[in-house]
C-alpha cells in the first residue's frame, strides 16, 4: 500500500495538490490521474489499497472521495491529501438509485451527507406499469452516525419538490426542484435529529436562453450559492455557447446576476464542482469556470471561460472508457505559496463619452472641412471614432467614394452582456479588434442579453426571457419592442423583414412543438410583431407533418419567412395571411430524423438564390446547398471561387469576397490568437477547397454573445 497518494511511483507533475487535476474511474479498476490543462494529457495510475475494489460515489470539496463495497456495503470517506479516512453507516440504497450528493458544510466530519435519490412508486396494480411513478426523496447521514435516514419529497400542493440538483452551504441544503423552484433543507443537525425543508417556491433566475439546451449547476465556495447555467446549441452532442452565473442572496432569498466571481475559479462536471478561492496567488487564472462537457460528438471537451472578457475556448480530453471524471483541486492546493505569483492585469478599461470628449477637445477644436477631407482614407471603425468626437464631427457624412474604396463586408460584434453599453467588433479581413461603447444597447442590469439576429446594420437583441429591442450600433437608433408574452420565449427562429425602425418592419419567430419519444409533433407557434403595434400577435397552427424546425433564423423572401428543417425540407409561413405551410419540394437533404441542434442549420438568400449551410459540432466538414427554383432540388456547391460566408450561432451571411484571398472561405464566430490585452490577432474560417479548419478546430477562443454585422453604408 502507498504511504500516500503522491508516492515515488507518481510523476511530480501530476501530484494532488501541485495543480488543478482529472481523476478517472472504470469501475473498481484502479483510477487514473490526468491533467487535462497539458496538451500531452500526462496521465498516472492512483495505487491506493483504500480504493482498489471499491466503487467511488463522489468527490467533495476537490479531496475527499465517497467509496463503496458492494460486496460488505462499507461506506468510508478517504482523503486524497492526508488519507485520512472517516467511517460511515452501511449504504444499502441501491446504487442506481442515487444521483446527486453535497455535504451541508466543508467542515468534514462536523456536517451532514445528503444524496438525491429515485424509487418507482406504484399507484394501483403493481403489473400496470402504466401506474408506475416515480418519485424521489433525500437519503442522509452524519459521519460517525450508525444508519442513513430518508426526508420524504413533502409538499403542501404549491410546488412539486421533485428534486434535480442539490449543494450546500453553513448547515443548510439548497435542492432545485423540476419545476424551477429551490427549497431549503435544514441539515444543521444532530444524530438524533430529522432534516426538514425549512422554505419552498424560491424563483429560479431568468435564463439567456430558452428553447435550446440548458446545463445548470451549483457550486458553493465561502459560504455563497452559485447558479451557474451553460447554454448549448441543442439538447444532445451540442457544444456550450454561452453561460451565465447568478448569487443565491440568503437574506431575501432571491438570485442576483453576477459579472465577475472575483478572485475565484470554479472548475465543473457532471459529477462535481469545486470552487478555489484566491487563485492568484496560486498562479492560476482568475475569474475562470472550467467546464468538462461530456456530451459532445466528439468526446468530452475542456472549455475555459474568462469572465473579465467573456471569452470561451475548447480542448478536446482524450477518449477513454471511465464511467466517471472528477474535479481533483483541494483547499490546500493554495497554501504556502507566495503573495507574488502571477498577476493578471489583462482587465477590460472602459472610457465614458464625456471623459474621451473631455481628452479629445484639442481635437474637437479642427475645422469639420479638414476632418472630411480624411474621412474617405480612414477605416468604416476610425469613422465611427471621428463622429464621437464632438456633436460637430458627429453630423460627419461619408462621401460617395468611402463605399468604393471599402467595400462591405460583416463584422463580428460582440456584447458585453453587462449594462454598460460596450461592445467589440473584429475586422477579419484586415484581423483587426476594435472596442466600442455605444448607447443604442440598452441599460441591463437585472438580465443577461444576447443577440439573436442581425440585418441591414440592425441587430435583435433580448434581455432576459422577456424583453426584446433592435439597435443599429452604426447610428445609435433604438427600438424597443413589446415585452414577450408567456412562453412567447420558446422559439427556434426569428427574423425581420425590414429595418425596425420602417414603417412595413415585420418581425416573426416560429416554434414547432416537440413531444418527448415521438417522430413528430403537431403544433407550430407563431409570433408577429409589425411596426406599430402594441403587443405580439400569437398564432397557433396545426401542422401534421414530418417537417421538424431547425434552430435557425428563418429568411424573409418574396414576402414570406422561410424555414430550414432539421433534414433539409422547408417551411413557409405567410405573414399576411398568418397561415402555414410545408414544401413537399425540394427533397430533404439528410436521412432520418435529426434532432434541432444536432448541428448547427443555417439559411440564407443570395442573388435571389436560397442556400442551405449544414456546419457540425466538431471539426467534421461543412456542407452547402443551392436551391434550383426551376426544378425544386438541392445542389451541393463544392467551391466559392468568388463568395465568401459568414456564420456564427444564429445566422449565414454570403457576399462577394471582398479579396481574392478570402474566396472559397467560411468565417466561423471563433478566433485564433490573442494578445497579452485580450485582443483578437487572427480569423478563424474553413476553406472549401481543403475541407479544412484554420487555425486547427480545438484551441480556438471565442467570443460569447458574438453575431456577425454588415454595416450599411446608407443608414449612416
């Protein structure tokens, strides 16, 4: 038996304690250590006689393992650092019927262990499995105790206590239930006490997303709750897109948004969450939650999001068969080490409007005639620039000339999902990054936004689940929209027809309803909204077709909204009459029955012609169609020798290429190289001609909230 578990036999760069680390478990087989942070993935097999034919149920707090004997029922805590070990009662619960564990304080062995668990409750004749229900309930115990004690799921009728995700904190369990409520469990407890839930009905915060997938956790780190949500294209095999972090306020027992975690780092998986505080000192990244996503086609992924500059990127771990990951990084991962080990100073500094004005009067002072005669040699982003000078400059047009000498093409912008009014947009012809502040995006300082759709220099944006503007960052015109109805949030699409600020403006956005194991579903939702009006006007519209929405914005054309189905079909819906139908050509492009958000389906029109973008998950190809209005069939396109594409999460844009060199090129809302300041240095695209990624796919960074933007020249 090893003296401890950083014995002669382990590499130094993979003892417990020296940086945050994997450890893997197959069964009862020996568990492997990773470091999933090293290109290589060093990896080293754990030699503990304490864990050799036992079973491991959980990892608290980055240390201590929860281990099982099946054969005797021993259940024992062991220490990864000390191998210290501390005794608990028999389990005799049945293994497949435990999910979820926290303990309700860090202070081992002074707290209590409390596991969600499952049973199927019978509600007539037992051989009627359609009376089969199930039901859960808390299975818990004290170190030192000599039996596991269950909390029936109680409820008084108001909230179904249907238990999902549980963590705890200071002697009190907080367990979310299915109907996106939180109770409070007091688990401040003696061996001779009952648990008992204290408080129920406490409001799950707004969600940035809605109708797409939703992964969400909790995590406690010094006596706070944290309710972390990962937003991913769909539902299965999707890749995260975006997250947001909200504090459990004790006092009012209410969720607020969180910006930043401060000096912290949390590190996430299915199976644990461990949160470091102090992390600085320690030389690692503040402000970070590392994220093992384990349902990905490709495998499991490593994303690392900075939350200073709300940048993501992915690495893909190497495949393995191990039943289960946990997060390895204990509190005593920090201590002893010097005051002054890295600093990160790579913070985003924002400049208010009247202090630039202020710094740039000299400037302000120049004849407007002088500033005009530079106006066609500077780029579309100096120009901006130029305007907010002073009120003067700000009435500065461009001339004719401007347009020919930059031609249009899309930017990347990217919201700064705070309330401060900042965005960043990426140039990726010349690969230049700008940073921008502008009032057209709303105060928001209760919800996250995200953008939805961009056109016509305008881009929709929804805060929350329930409000929804457009703003053109290019002129500063807002317009705000009405509040969304209920589950008006629930949709897969949604376009406009015009610039918000037209007369004729029509904005539509469509769902079509999913029922749970069956082929197809019945019901389409609509939502219009036309300039003028007061409140969305909702539609509700059979539809007994195998046609299955994709998450894709549809197109308006020839006065109509175009949907593209999870397999290539189309959908048209008719806003002038608010009717519905289903093409039965062209053809569907892909076999069977995909799922919406199995990859990412994009539509788009170009030159009077509707073309069709199937982009997947990883680093597989991605394939284009043309549609052949003549004959009603898709055409794959093979080359660009003359356009390029933009895509990003929501929407496709095709142009002529703005140089030879970009021909042939599809423009992905991720990037390569940053700089020490957080700036982006290179364009992220796949080339048709190779059928390949460039940079390589994995180790790309993105920007969150980032859509693609075509300025137009004739709102300005």
């Amino acid at each position: 038996m090893a003296s401890k578990a950083n014995d002669s036999l382990m590499p130094p760069e993979l003892e417990i304690g020296s940086k945050p680390l994997l450890i893997m478990f197959n069964g009862v087989d020996r568990p492997v250590l990773v470091d999933p942070f090293d290109g290589g993935f060093r990896e080293a097999t754990l030699e503990l006689e304490a864990l050799q034919g036992k079973e491991c149920l959980y990892c608290f707090q980055g240390e201590w393992l929860l281990m099982f004997d099946g054969g005797t029922k021993e259940c024992f805590l062991v220490s990864l650092i000390s191998l210290s070990r501390i005794s608990l009662p028999p389990l005799l619960t049945p293994l497949e019927n435990l999910y979820m564990c926290a303990l309700s304080s860090p202070t081992l062995p002074d707290c209590t262990i409390m596991f969600i668990a499952e049973r199927i409750k019978y509600g007539g004749d037992d051989d009627d499995d359609d009376d089969e229900e199930e039901e859960r309930y808390l299975v818990y115990c004290r170190p030192g105790g000599e039996e596991w004690w269950e909390m029936d799921n109680e409820t008084d009728g108001t909230y179904d206590a249907m238990f999902d995700k549980i963590v705890g904190s200071q002697g009190t369990m907080y367990v979310r239930t299915e109907m996106n409520t939180f109770v409070v469990v007091n688990a401040a407890l003696s061996s001779s006490s009952d648990a008992y839930i204290e408080r129920r009905g406490i409001q799950h915060p707004s969600k940035m997303r809605w109708g797409w997938g939703q992964n969400t956790y909790l995590v406690e780190s010094d006596g706070d709750v944290f309710l972390l949500q990962f937003y991913t294209h769909g539902f299965y095999n999707s890749e995260v897109i975006d997250m947001d972090i909200h504090r459990l306020d004790t006092s009012g027992y209410v969720w607020e948004k969180v910006e930043s975690i401060g000096d912290r780092t949390i590190f996430v998986s299915s199976n644990n969450c461990v949160a470091l505080s102090s992390t600085s000192r320690a030389g690692i990244q503040p402000d970070c939650v590392h994220l093992l996503h384990e349902h990905c086609f490709d495998g499991t992924r490593l994303y690392t999001i900075r939350l200073d500059d709300r940048t993501m990127r992915c690495s893909l771990l190497p495949a393995g068969s191990f039943d289960s990951l946990y997060w390895v990084v204990p509190s005593s991962f920090k201590k002893g080490l010097s005051e002054n080990l890295t600093q990160w100073n790579n913070k985003i500094k924002l400049t208010s409007y009247e202090d630039m004005e202020q710094a740039l009067a000299p400037w302000s002072s120049l004849p407007v005639e002088m500033v005009e005669e530079l106006v066609p040699r500077i780029s579309l982003i100096d120009y901006l620039n130029v305007r907010g000078v002073c009120k003067r400059w700000n009435l500065i047009s461009k001339p004719i000339q401007y347009g020919k000498r930059y031609p249009r093409y899309p930017m990347l912008m990217s919201i700064f999902s705070s309330s401060i009014g900042v965005f960043k947009l990426f140039d990726p012809i010349v690969e230049q990054e700008y940073t921008m502040k502008n009032n057209s995006l709303v105060p928001c300082k209760d919800y996250f936004q995200m953008p939805l759709f961009t056109k016509d220099g305008w881009v929709l944006v929804i805060r929350g689940d329930k409000y929804m503007y457009a703003a053109n960052p290019f002129t500063g015109d807002v317009v705000e929209l009405p509040d969304l109805p209920w589950l008006g949030e629930q949709f897969d699409g949604i376009s406009f027809s015009s610039p918000p600020n037209s007369p004729n403006c029509i904005v539509c956005s469509i769902h079509k309803e999913r029922v749970s194991n069956q082929a197809q579903s019945n019901t389409i939702y609509v939502m219009v909204w036309r300039t003028g009006d007061k409140q969305w006007t909702k539609k509700k519209i059979e539809d007994h077709t195998e046609f299955r929405t994709a998450y894709s914005n549809p197109i308006f054309y020839h006065g109509e909204f175009y949907c593209l189905g999870t397999r290539g079909n189309l959908g048209i819906f008719n806003p002038n009459n608010m009717t519905w139908r289903v093409l039965d050509k062209p053809d569907p492009i892909l076999v069977g029955d995909p799922m919406p958000g199995e990859q990412y389906c994009h539509l788009l029109e170009f030159r009077d012609d509707l073309i069709a973008i199937f982009r997947p998950h990883d680093k597989g190809p991605i394939d284009l169609y043309r549609l052949n209005k003549s004959q009603m069939v898709w055409i794959k396109i093979d080359r660009l020798d003359d356009e390029v594409v933009y895509v990003d999460n929501w929407n496709a844009i095709m142009m002529p290429a703005p140089r030879d060199v970009c021909c042939n090129r599809i423009y992905l809302p991720k990037l390569g190289v940053y700089d020490e300041a957080r700036d982006a240095h290179n364009s992220a695209f796949y080339d048709l001609r190779s059928r390949s990624y460039y940079p390589n796919y994995y180790g790309l960074t993105e920007r969150m909230n980032s859509i693609w933007i075509l300025p137009n020249f004739r709102d300005q």
